[in-house]
C-alpha cells in the first residue's frame, strides 16, 4: 500500500482525491493491524486533503471523520470521537435529508456505541 500511496501521490499529487482515497485506505490497514498512530496521521491527512479537494460537505469527508471518531473511541478519547460523530452525521444528513442509507445508519450506531461508553445511556438511546 505504500507503493500504490506514494504512486498516487507522484502521479496524481498530494492534493487529488484518488490520493486522498490511498490515504484512507492505507489508514484502514493501519487500524487494523493496531497501529493507531500511524492510522491516525493516515485518516487526518486524508481528511484535509478531502476537505480541500472535495469541499466539507462531501461524503467521502464524512467517511473520513467517521474513521477517525472510530478509532478515537477505540483508544477511549470519546470527546473527540463524538466531535467527530456529530460532524459527520450533520453533512451525512445535509446529504440525503430524508433518506437512512446504510452510511448514515453506522455513523449513528457509532455515536451511540461512543456515548454508551461514557454512560450517556438517554444520549444513546435516542440514537437509535
């Protein structure tokens, strides 16, 4: 993945969005396999690049936020993780308003796993 990362970044640019997606994806791998830091720089770079190239109200930059609030609530820092959450869920429902798809469905469970955590069960609960 780091062969496929630093091609895209060569051939494309640190700036474009399939970069940003290598970014992403590498990070997936990172978390995975436990290590959160590298995961971590992974997802916020992929984050900005995101914003930069896509605009804030993207889906793809929810999917990064999202990423990112999981993996803070993995390491217990659930602040950030329902800043995140929240951020996420705001453009995912700015983006289909009345519809649930399934991305919006896991952003919710996820804020709801978060504060379950922090024994924020009324929170959680309306989450569902």
């Amino acid at each position: 993945q780091k062969i496929s990362l630093s091609l895209m970044e060569t051939l494309l640019g640190t700036g474009h969005p399939k970069t940003a997606e290598a970014m992403y994806v590498f990070g997936l791998i990172m978390y995975k396999t436990g290590r959160y830091v590298v995961a971590e720089r992974l997802y916020r770079r992929a984050l900005g690049t995101r914003r930069r190239a896509l605009g804030e109200g993207h889906l793809d930059v929810a999917a990064s936020l999202c990423s990112l609030a999981y993996l803070y609530g993995t390491l217990g820092k659930y602040e950030k993780a329902t800043k995140h959450y929240r951020r996420a869920l705001a453009i995912m429902r700015n983006i289909f308003a009345s519809r649930r798809p399934p991305d919006l469905a896991t952003a919710m469970s996820g804020l709801a796993w978060i504060l379950f955590r922090q024994a924020k069960y009324t929170q959680a609960e309306h989450m569902f």
